[in-house]
C-alpha cells in the first residue's frame, strides 16, 4: 500500500512540474521542503521525526503558499503598470507628432498670409 502510494505520489509531483511553475508553485515547493526539513529535526528531537516533518511540510507548504501568491500578485501588478506606462508613452509620442504637424501647418499658413499680403500692398 505504501509503495502504491508513493509512486503515486511521485507521479503527481512530476507530473506537475512537467510545465513551468508559477511563483505562488515555486514557493509552496520551496516552503514545504524548508518545512519538512525544519519539522524532521525538531521532530526527531521529541522521538517523531516523520510527523515532525509532515507537520512541517504542511505549515512550509502552506506558508510559501501565501507568500508565493503575495509575490505572484506584485508581479502582475508590475506588468500591468509597466503595460500601461508603455501606452501613455505611446500616447505621448502620437500627440507630440499631431503636435509637430499643427505648428507645421501653422507656420506654412502663416508663410502664405504674409505673401499674400505683400502681394496686395503693391497692388
């Protein structure tokens, strides 16, 4: 039954790792390890080092979780800022040329105002 379970177990694990993780996956992977290792040594001081680990594996787990979701959360509120700075910039430039052209067109008007003029003053 142990056996059953335990290639079970690993199928699961690399089975999931087949895609790449996300934060909030590295960090329960990451927490849950430091957790079980952390829970077998104070377990193994009390006489219990499999449920000190399995505890610790599951508070680390849960831990990194958390922490993991909290860095994911940032991330994507990063990209989306960045996305949105890169829209205004965007923007910015599209106005500066709109801009460019007008003072262009003004400037041109203006030329031909002034020629005409001159050109009706003789007359």
């Amino acid at each position: 039954m142990k056996r059953i379970i335990s290639i079970l177990s690993l199928t699961a694990l690399l089975g999931g790792c087949a895609a790449p993780m996300s934060q909030r996956e590295k960090s329960t992977l990451a927490g849950g390890a430091l957790g079980a290792g952390a829970g077998a040594l104070i377990g193994s001081a009390v006489g219990r080092p499999g449920r000190g680990a399995l505890i610790g594996g599951g508070l680390g787990a849960l831990g990194g979780a958390v922490v993991g979701d909290q860095m994911e959360g940032q991330s994507q509120r990063s990209d989306a800022h960045a996305r949105e700075l890169e829209e205004q910039e965007r923007e910015i430039a599209r106005q500066r040329r709109e801009l460019d052209d007008l003072q262009r067109r003004r400037s041109d008007s203006y030329d031909d105002d002034r020629y005409d003029r001159r050109r009706d003053d003789r007359y």
